[in-house]
C-alpha cells in the first residue's frame, strides 16, 4: 500500500497554463507538506496544513494555492505557470499536531516532476 | 532565522569503505535534526533525527549521526558502505514550535564505486 501517493508523476505543460497536482496520505497523519525541489535538487518547504488548516506559507507567489478538502489530501494547484515553476514538487504528511510536528518524521510521496514549456 | 550547510556536494568512496557527511547549521532558536535520503527518482526517506538525549544516533542502514552543540554539526557517518547507499543525502533542521517545517541543506550526492 502506499502510503503518500501523488498524481501525475509526470507534467508537461505550455507556459501561461493551470494546473493542479493531487496529494493523499493514507497514514491517519494530521499534517501535510508541499516541497520544491529545483533543479539543483535544493528543496525548500511551500505549504503545510494541519487537519485543512494553514499553517505555513512560506514566500511563494500567489499563483500556487493549495487546498485541503480533507486531512488526507492536500491538493496544489498553479495558475499561469511560468518557466521557473519547472521543478520535482513532494508531497509529505506527518503524524502530529502543528504543536509537536516539529519533532515528527515526515513520509514523502515519489515526486511529480513539472516541465514548463 | 535558520541555515544548514553541507560542506561536500559530492562524495565518491570505494566500497566498505567508511565514510562522513558533513553537516553544519546554525539558527537563533532550539532545532531538532535531521538526515534524510533521496534514492534516484524516488522520494526521500528519514535516515535517523536527533531530538534529545545522547548526541549519538542511530539509524537504518548502518548509519549513524552525532550532534556536537558547541560545532553546531550533525555529521553522518557509516563505517563501511554499501553500492546501494548510492543516494543524495540531506541533513535538516526543524526549528522548535513553527509547525514541523524542514529547512535543508543543498544535498551531498554519495556515490559508491565497486
């Protein structure tokens, strides 16, 4: 089973385009991520939400927006993509609540890989 | 504010050798720490974390990591390697109450030879 999926693996899209990618975590984990990891594979943290709520949003264009429907999924979608936004984006969750998630091990999905053309 | 530098962006070492990644940090706040790996095209999977107690951690895989507070480090190390550690390796801090946000350093690519 597994256990953070996320879909599509792969993405390739004209520049100016929408276009969302979907993340589940089938653990019972309370906290979920959004990772960017650009092409010199340095990854830095997006969003976090905790049981549908916003916890992190770190300095990203408003363009990406996320969102939880439920606490097993936290789905990003990005309007108007653009050149830079080309990069492998990871989803992770982790078990606790925003106030110990610190300390907790985060589970990361296997990556979609976004190509902006 | 936090930082984590990875002081080899590329270790090449023979097989059964022993190895060390290095990993430093600093930050203004109390940290936990973190080795994660990235085997190719995949995602990336905890090796071992330091939250308290004995500056000696173990992990999967053979590994093992050892916090020093006054150097502010967190090297990785293993005494012999294996061809399939072959991976990026990235050591993390999480700061202390802001919500289990990873900040990483830039990866050390191990790559082991036969």
């Amino acid at each position: 089973d597994t256990a953070v999926s996320q879909t599509p693996k792969y993405l390739v899209t004209q520049m100016g385009n929408d276009k969302s990618i979907k993340c589940e975590q089938n653990l019972g984990h309370d906290t979920m991520y959004w990772y960017k990891q650009d092409s010199k594979k340095f990854l830095k943290i997006m969003f976090s939400y905790n049981n549908k709520e916003l916890i992190i949003n770190e300095t990203v264009p408003n363009r990406f927006s996320p969102k939880s429907p439920d606490k097993a999924h936290l789905n990003l979608h990005i309007n108007s993509l653009e050149l830079g936004d080309s990069a492998v984006y990871f989803c992770a969750s982790s078990p606790g609540l925003a106030g110990v998630a610190s300390a907790d091990t985060q589970y990361f999905g296997p990556g979609t890989r976004l190509t902006v053309l | 504010a936090q930082s984590v530098t990875q002081l080899d962006s590329q270790v090449p070492v023979f097989e059964e050798a022993p190895v060390e990644l290095r990993c430093n940090y600093s930050s203004s706040v109390s940290v936990y720490l973190f080795w994660y790996v990235q085997y190719p095209n995949q995602g990336l999977q905890l090796l071992l974390k330091y939250l308290s107690g004995s500056t000696l951690v173990k992990g999967i895989n053979g590994f093992e990591a050892e916090f020093n507070k006054s150097q502010t480090s967190f090297h990785l190390r293993k005494p012999s390697v294996h061809i399939s550690d072959t991976a990026e390796y990235f050591c993390a801090v999480s700061p202390y109450n802001q919500g289990g946000k990873l900040i990483f350093g830039q990866g050390t690519e191990l790559s082991v030879k036969p």
